[in-house]
C-alpha cells in the first residue's frame, strides 16, 4: 500500500513560481504535492470584495487608523485599501526585526496564490545587459545563465499567462510574445512624442501587462475596472488561482495543503539528497513529514531562504547547502517611491474609456549607450496620465447648487511617473534567523540588515533630475518631484540570499535553479537572483520556474537525481 504521505515532487509555495512549478511537474506526469503556509483560498468565491462598490465599504476604502495600527507594514503599499487588507497579512501577527534606523519592508500575503492576487502584472524580459553586468563590472558573481538560455522559456511562459505590450525593438528591453497592446491616453502620446523627439533613444512604451486584451487560452478579456488587487472574478489577469493552479488541478496529479509551514527540509547526506520535507499544520500544530524524489522551494525570496536556513545538520551546520556560506546574502529590491507630477493643459474635450489597469513604462537609457559619471546601471520609469474627478472635492467646505454642478466637472490632465532603479548586490545586505525572538509557532524569527550605498543614492538623483526634464521638455506645469525615502523592500521586488551561480564556493544554486550540494532541491523564487536589474522580475521568475522543471524532470528520467 502506498504511503500516503510520499509524492513524486513537493512544491512548496503556491504564489507565481509554486503554481509555475506545480502546473509543470503535474503535466510531466509527476504526482505532487503543494504545501502553502497560508490559508486556503478559492478563485472567484473568495474574492469578496471583488464586486463591491466604494460606497458600499464601510470607509470608502480608505485605511483607518486602527489598520496602521494592525497592519504598520503592509498598509504602506500602494495595493492595501479597504478593499484589499485581507489579503495582506497582519504585521503583528509575523514579526521580524531590522537594526535600529534600518527598516525594512516585507509586504505578504499568506494565503493560497500568494501574491500573484495583489502583485502589479508587469512583465518585462531581462536583456544581457542584465545577465552581462557583473562580470563586466566586477559586481558579486557572474549570472551562469545569458539571455539565450531563458529567451525559450520567455515564450513558452508568455505564451501562457498573456502579456499586452508594444513591439519597440529595443536592445535593453527584449520584445515578448504580445497580445494586442492597451492605448495609451491622449496626453500620454503627447509626452511620448515630446520625450522621443528631444531624446530619440528614450522611447515611452504602453506597460507590458499579464492582463489579457482579448479572449485567450480560455480567459475572458480584461473589463478595465482596475480592481485587480481585490482578486479578478473574471481571470482576466494572470494568477496562480486564475491560470496555473486550475491546470495542475486538471491533471488529477496535484494534492494542495493549506495552513501547512514547512519547518526543514529533511537530508540523506549518505545520498546527499533531499528526502522531503517536515511540515507544522498549523491548525492543529501537529509536526507531519512528507516525502518526495525532487523539491521545489517557491515560497518568497525571504520564505525559502528562511527555510534554508532552518534546514540545519551535521552535514549543513549553517543551513541547507551553504557551504559557500552565502546563503542569506545579497538581499536586493528596486529603488522605489520616488515621484515626479505634473499638470498639462488642453485636451479638456477629451478622457478615457473605463478604469485602465496598467500604465506606461520608459524603458532604462541610462548606461545603455555611455557611461554615466556617478553610478553603474540603471532605472525605468512606470506612471500615467489622469483626470481628477469628484474625489478632488472631497475635504473642501460648499453647498448649494454651484457646489453640486462643481463637483461634476472633471478637472484638468496630470501625469506622474514612478522611478524604478537597480540595487546591487552587496554581500552585507542580509538576512538571518533570530533565535531570540520567535513567531507564534515558536519557530525564530528573521533579522533583515539593509541600506542603500553610494550607487543608488547617485542613482535617485538622477533618476528625479531625468524626471523633471521630461516632464517639463513635454510642457508639464508645477512639475514637483518627490523622494519619499522608502525602506528596502517597499518595491515588492526583493530578490538574492540564495543566488545562481557558476562556482559552490561563492553561490548556493547552479544554472539550473538547482542546489550546488543537493541536486533533487530546486530553488526558482526571487532568492535565486545573482543581481536584480531595474525591471520587474516576476516574468523571469515564471521563466526560471519553467525551465528547472523541465531540467529537473529529464533528469529524474535519467535517474541521475
């Protein structure tokens, strides 16, 4: 009789790499079992704020003193609202420290799909530009991988989930398989105009967006309400509920447990294999162990390596496969919060059809062709254009009929782009466990040590300078830019502390997402990053997840794992 608790392969997150990873190995063959520290939650029933106007939500979706006071962290992200924080989790509840004067932002959802609910659907491919950086310039450790070992797998996952975009032909922005692009509005082709014919190698593209603009492998196309971080009833944007869950469950080789916390990985080192994992059911707060031939950890950048980290042993003293010792290192995210706005006049006669849920994207041009003086690398721009409504009235004192017709009156266009730059990936920018302090399931906490260096703050410099100079190039009035000093972490892009690498000695992961010292261990979160570009990763996450799944299975057939 076969052990119930034994599976071909053990994913552990179910967030955008755990449903990529699952989808894949169930549609090989592989019977396997999801384990999410998270609560359960179903497409379409649980969204149950999805439907429900603001005027129906007991603040009008603003947040409330006593949500910053239960959610100190995740109500700083621009996804938390009324309609939202329960998908967020509550800060008290999952503790962590950071040294005094050194914050850091960790925004989660621990639920089934993770944060592929609440993340922002842009998705750019990474040019060599990016996989060539380090080793040109002397950065941490070179990439194993270059831009022709994922550009396949770019496709296949494109493919798939459904990206809109714009063909624009760029060396440092790879095109990928599009559906039909989203418009831009009217003010906005005015300032791609402007920006393109003063600077011809800037160009101002529509974002490159998971959310479908036509009907596509079975999903509706996107209604344009833009309340996509409620969760989408429809499918219409790329999810784990939506897309990949819904395939692995089709195979009939996915079993999927909830509120289940994977404590350690379990380690035959006569094999120098993985032979499961031991979970904490977190309901009963019973211990189980699970089984499996191959294991994927997909459970956030700081999950999985907290993971590693716990999965101590005589033949692992300083966590799983850390020989190299640079497990927990080489914590990144994207420079973040760092505005510019602006008003522009004309154009009163016209507006835009619904709630677009995307913007425009300004792709890096800043040491693309030359060198800029103060800094290495680069940034890109997110932003759009709007049109203040009734909202812009709110707070102001009025009565009467003049009032009432005023408030039905659109204001003028203003435009604001969102600065997104590269950090680097310095060795003491780090995470580790603290003992001292435990979580309510009396496991250690995590002490997250980060700062920015020399580099990027030259970087947001010039990243609010090229801002302005934009804008006013474009005709922009009261153009004002904003720094709004955002902790590590605020861009939801944290990525490193288990990175790829060529050599174990200075890597924990191999160019197949695979542990140096542990072949049948996969790692293809945002831990796995050996540098972090300026562009949003999760497509490359996606892309990694796809293509180590692949390798893993040919592997296991050969029975070299």
């Amino acid at each position: 009789m076969k052990d119930i608790n034994t599976f071909d392969a053990i994913v552990v997150g179910s967030g955008i790499t755990g449903g990529w990873a699952v989808k894949e190995l169930t549609e090989k063959g592989l019977k396997t079992l999801v384990l999410e520290r998270g609560r359960k939650l179903e497409h379409v029933k649980d969204y149950t704020t999805a439907n429900t106007p603001i005027w129906e939500l007991p603040h009008r979706n603003k947040t409330t003193a006593a949500d910053k006071e239960t959610y100190p962290i995740q109500s700083t992200v621009y996804a938390f609202n009324e309609g939202t924080k329960h998908l967020w989790i509550k800060d008290k509840d999952h503790p962590y420290t950071t040294p005094p004067k050194q914050p850091f932002n960790w925004l989660r959802g621990n639920h089934v799909g993770g944060r592929s609910l609440m993340w922002g659907r842009q998705s750019y491919r990474w040019s060599d530009l990016d996989f060539e950086a380090n080793a040109k310039e002397g950065i941490a450790v070179d990439w194993p991988i270059r831009y022709k070992d994922i550009a396949p797998w770019y496709s296949y996952v494109e493919k798939y989930i459904g990206v809109s975009g714009q063909v624009e032909n760029l060396p440092q922005l790879p095109d990928s398989e599009f559906l039909p692009p989203m418009e831009m509005f009217c003010v906005e082709k005015s300032i791609k105009s402007s920006i393109e014919e003063k600077w011809p190698k800037r160009v101002m593209t529509i974002g490159r967006a998971a959310n479908l603009t036509k009907i596509y492998n079975g999903r509706p196309a996107c209604q344009h309400r833009n309340l996509c971080y409620r969760g989408c009833p429809y499918g219409a944007y790329f999810s784990s509920q939506s897309s990949t869950l819904p395939a692995a469950i089709a195979t009939g080789n996915m079993t999927l447990r909830p509120n289940s916390l994977v404590e350690t990985l379990l380690f035959d080192k006569d094999k120098s294999k993985a032979t499961g994992v031991r979970v904490l059911d977190t309901e009963t707060g019973k211990s189980v162990e699970y089984k499996a031939k191959l294991v994927f950890l997909c459970a956030s950048t700081l999950g999985s390596t907290q993971i590693l980290l716990q999965s101590t042993s005589d033949r692992f003293p300083n966590g799983f496969s850390n020989s190299s010792g640079e497990l927990g290192h080489n914590l990144m995210d994207h420079l973040f919060d760092l505005h510019a706005y602006a008003d522009f006049d004309g154009d009163l006669d016209k507006y835009y059809n619904g709630q677009r849920p995307n913007g425009i994207y300004i792709p890096r041009f800043r040491n693309v062709w030359d060198k800029h003086p103060d800094y290495i690398r680069g940034f890109g721009f997110q932003g759009n254009a709007s049109r203040a409504g009734w909202e812009s009235k709110m707070g102001q004192l009025g009565v009467g009929a003049d009032f009432k017709k005023s408030i039905t009156q659109l204001g003028g266009w203003k435009m604001a782009f969102y600065g997104f730059g590269e950090i680097l990936p310095y060795h003491d920018n780090k995470v580790q466990l603290n003992p001292s302090k435990k979580d309510i399931h009396g496991l250690p906490t995590l002490f997250i040590e980060t700062k920015l260096r020399e580099n990027e703050l030259a970087m947001k410099k010039d990243i609010l300078a090229s801002a302005k100079e934009m804008m006013e190039a474009a005709g922009a009035k009261n153009v004002s830019v904003w720094d709004g000093q955002a902790p590590m972490g605020s861009g939801i892009h944290e990525m490193g502390t288990a990175r790829m690498g060529k050599d174990p000695k200075t890597s924990v992961l191999n160019k197949w997402n695979q542990c140096h010292e542990a072949k049948n261990v996969f790692v293809t979160d945002g831990s796995c990053m050996t540098s972090a570009s300026c562009v949003n990763p999760s497509l490359t996450y996606m892309a990694l997840t796809a293509r180590a799944v692949d390798y893993a299975v040919k592997e296991l057939s050969k029975q070299n794992l």
